[in-house]
C-alpha cells in the first residue's frame, strides 16, 4: 500500500478551493463560508489527509489539541465536563485528549505528557501541578475548586461553600443532629469540608467529619465510612465529599445491614451519571460539570485566541437533588 | 516572567553529563545507567525544561506518547486497560492520553485527534475506525474483541465465547431455564450474544436476546431490561452484556420490585471497579483487563521497537466472578 500521501494541493483541488483556504480551515480560523469549510472537511474525508504534519507547520505549530488532566478515570465527575467542554471548543476545530494521575505509576510527573504532545492549551481538572507555572507551559484554564490557584491564571468551578452548605442543611432540615463527614484531599474537598463543619456548628449540631484526607475512590468512602459508624453509632446521616465516597458509604450501610434512606441517609456530591441511575438514586449536590466544562472552555478558547489573560475566576452555582437516600429522621 | 527558557545544555551542565547523554534520555533510549538518569531527570525538573521542542527533533519526531481510544468515559472497564498499559509502556518513557468517541458531538472523526497529536502509537479499544487503515497512520495495536480485524494488525483480547458460556452455564446450573439477554453493539458484544444463544441451546432452554444493538450504557441496560422483563416475565435471570448495562439491569429490577438474587439473578461481564464494590457486588465475567493491556503494550512496544508486523492474536482466558447477585432459582 505504498500510495503517495495526498498532500494540500491535493485537498483543495478536491474542494475546489484554494490552498490558502484549505490552510485556513486547518487552523479553524474565522473568515470561512460554512459551505467551502464542509467541502474542504469532506476532501479531508475523502482523500485520507493527514494535516499532522503540513498542518502544523502552516498553523504555527499549533495542533488544535486541548488536554483534560484529571486526577481518576475511576472517579466518572469529569465526563460531563468534557462534554461541556467539547460543545464549546469542538466547532473551533480543538479536540480533547485526557490525561490523569491514578494510572500513571512512573516516576514522571504524567503532566509531562500533555506538554510533550504539544497540547495548544490545558484544563486542569485536579489541583495545579507546579510543571504547569513555568512560563513555557501552554495556556490553561483550572476548572472546578483548587488550592493555591495562582494570580493571571482562570478558573471556573462551582461555588463548594454553597454545595455543602445545601447538603449540609437538608440533613438537618430533616431532623438529624448527628451528621459524618468524608472527607478527601484537594481544594474542593477542603472546602466542602469547612462549610460542612461551618453550618453544623451554626446548627448546634454534632459534626463528625472523617481525618482522611487522600484521593477520593470508592475504596475509601467504604473504608471511612465503616469506622465512621462505628466509632459514631449515633451518626444517622452521611454527607460525603463527593459521589464516588457516598457509593462507598452506600456499600459501609449494606455492610452494616443500615437500611440507607430509614436507618441512613447520605448525600454525595456532583450528580454524576451513576448517581443518577435507578439502581443507586443518590441525592446529590448538581455541581453542574457541563456549566463548568463549558465556561472553562470560553475562557481557554480566548486564551488561545490571544487574548490576555485576565485572571477570571467564574463561579456557577450548585442545587442540591433530592432523591432516594435521604429520609426524616424515624 | 520572561526569563529565558533552559536548553539542553543547561540540563545537561547541571546534571553534570553529557549533551548526547541527555538526548539518550529524552529519547528512552537503552543503556543508561539508572544514576545518570535520575541526574538528568532531576535537572529537568529543577530547571523546568520543556523538551517538547527539543527533544522532538532529537527523537526523529518521536512524541512517546501513546493514544488509547475508546467508545466511552462512562463505561469504566477502560480503567484496568490502562492500568496494564502504563505498566508496560512507562517503563519506556512512553506516556498515555485517552480520547473518546462518545464525547465529541462535532462532526469530525475524533480518531483526527489521534493523528493530530503525533501520537508514536494507539491502542484500539473500540471496533478499528476506518481511518486508521491507511498507511499513513501510526502503528496500532487492537485490545479487546473486535469486529472486522484487519490482515496485519495485533491484536489481544479475553476469549468471549468461553467468557459468555461461562456466565449462562453459571446461571444454567442455578436451575434457570427462561434467561434475558441484554445486547450490545459491537464485535464483543456480538461475541457474547451469538455464545449465549449457543449455550442457550445446547441446553434446551428458553433464550430471551434482546433486539438492541446501540451503546452499551447504563441507561440502555435499563431500558432494555424493563421492557424484556415486562415482556417475558418467565424470566428469573438475565446475562448483561457488560457490566454497565448489567448496573442498568440491577435498576429495572429495583424499579419492578424484583428482588436481586432472590427474584432474578443478574451477571454482567468485565469485572469493573464497580462490580467490586460493596455496594453492587456483581457476580460478573473477569476479562483480565489488566492483562490485556499488559499484552497489548508489549505488542505496541514491539512495534515501535520496529519489528515486523506479525499479525498477533492472543486470547486470554477469562474466569467467572461469582458475588452477591446470583442465586438458585428458588
């Protein structure tokens, strides 16, 4: 299959445009009819193009790439975020390639990997790695709460303060005063965690808030949660940083054969997919992911237009929704 | 912050090596000692060099970064897949970025974004997208069952027809004669399905398949499942397609009032993170995920190392994972 590789020329004798204008699409740039921009996509199709290598250079070295660091692939909060986020940055011509922590078992800093494949910008979807403050690193956006977010740089996350705050109080609105905390480490989860504490002591309630403080899995909320009930008998809800730590708390409450919402009721926090399904019906906090994806990609999407940065911190609000697993107290 | 950005010099003064001796590292190439790497890894840490730009050019314009596609975030039987890459291409300096085809909306293939981010190589963990045919495209390597594998190209997967026969006999050998069958797109799910129905026989029971071929998510094992067992409420057991579309089926069964294991048993297959958990604790077909990305990472290392294409298939042996959601027919 030794075929010669179509080449640009190729394509707009295709498209019947000119080169200039194959040119110009590649690097998604404005200026073109939606017509002669289908026709040139369609030559692309048609005639196997690869523009990785032409393209490049004509876009200035620029590869359309947006790379999505995250900590889990095991923790599903951030596929609504892409999604908010490829809705935004898709018809610019930009594509999403995701890249997190857990997996990578080097030594390596798997940031590195997002800056050697040339990504044109980055949404940091976990706390800021220091690799991403040196000043030959590629825009990004930090989407969602992190600590230490640093000066000149955007960030859209939900207001965690409020999120906990709405859990927090529909527990209690339903009577109980004995309420747990799991607790992970990041900066959403510090915050969630000072709020819950916050408005359990304006309450007058008792808060027991877990001393975990590493990543969020499954593992752990069923881990935290089981000694959480233990130590606590008279712990009769659950608010855990997040969905993840609540399907673990869910499986603690089996565990211990608690009915979960009559002898329990826990709340995590982002509304992900699972919390949705029939099976598992979780009240949650709607942290509205897509919003934040959304927002996150505007921002880098001006960014990478050349715009100069101007520190944006956006702040979308969270609801809380009420479903299976939490009851009045009996 | 405009100070001038580090070279390789820089790195390799401070590592106090030679400049060919940090392109050997860059490259991950072989036969340095594993103090003069750590020197100049710690350089380029501390000095913050990107060798993005660098490197490339030593590296023949190797990016060492490996590109894993899949169909969908949502469905996380992707995760141990990972985990058995990056144990066997980290070691060789190679890095994994993840793209999707259930979060792009945009009309363009997001295998483009593959090819656009110059990836060395991809691991194919969906049916193999046309494009990656022709022969421009980087070497690829197909983990999981597939439809339609082409002449030329590695592939590893579980072997799906004992995987499927080992779930219906599982659930033949609890006495049930009437058993559902949630389907699914796909050359696995094909695989699946077409083992079912032939166990099915063999047997002389009553096979109920039912006629979807979309996505598997959870929400169509939901749907699916309602409408089968509303169908045919003979049935008292159902063999789901994967795990995910089982976690549906846990749902319809809740919503119906059919009590799992007791009214209905349900097996899915991939042994996912959450089959494990506590709280669904799922009786499930173990494909060795982990091994099969293992073995697809040697395959792809191999062929970056530039051998041959030899055209592997290998096929590991997947077992029965019996938990909590399978019961005798009472």
């Amino acid at each position: 299959m030794a075929t010669s590789r179509p080449t640009i020329y190729d394509v707009a004798k295709a498209a019947g445009v000119s080169k200039s204008l194959v040119s110009l699409v590649l690097r998604g740039a404005g200026g073109v009819s939606a017509a002669s921009r289908e026709a040139v996509e369609r030559a692309i199709r048609d005639l196997d193009y690869r523009p990785s290598r032409a393209a490049a250079a004509l876009a200035a070295g620029r590869t359309r790439l947006v790379g999505v660091l995250i900590d889990d692939y095991a923790n599903p909060w951030f596929v609504d975020l892409l999604r908010g986020l490829d809705e935004v940055l898709s018809p610019g011509g930009y594509r999403l390639s995701v890249v997190d922590t857990a997996t990578a078992a080097g030594v390596e800093d798997p940031v590195e990997g997002l800056l050697s494949m040339r990504a044109d910008g980055i949404i940091v979807a976990r706390d800021v790695p220091h690799v991403l403050l040196g000043d030959t690193a590629p825009p990004f956006v930090i989407a969602g709460t992190r600590a230490d977010v640093p000066d000149g740089v955007d960030a859209v996350g939900n207001d965690d303060v409020l999120g906990a705050r709405l859990a927090t109080e529909h527990l209690l609105a339903l009577g109980h005063r004995e309420i747990g905390h799991l607790s992970v480490v990041g900066g959403a989860g510090q915050t969630r965690r000072e709020s819950f504490l916050a408005t359990m002591q304006d309450a007058e309630a008792l808060a027991r808030a877990t001393a975990y403080r590493g990543p969020a899995t499954e593992r752990a909320g069923y881990d935290t949660s089981l000694a959480l009930l233990r130590e606590h008998p008279g712990v009769t809800a659950i608010f855990a940083a997040n969905d993840v730590m609540a399907i673990g708390a869910l499986g603690a409450a089996r565990e211990l054969g608690r009915d979960v919402p009559r002898d329990l009721s826990i709340v995590g926090y982002d509304n992900t997919a699972l919390a949705q399904t029939r099976l598992i019906d979780l009240t949650t906090v709607d942290d509205d992911s897509v919003g934040v994806g959304r927002e996150a990609g505007k921002l880098l999407r001006a960014r990478l237009a050349g715009e100069d940065p101007v520190d944006v911190r956006r702040t979308l609000e969270p609801s809380l929704v009420v479903r299976g697993t939490t009851a009045s107290l009996g």
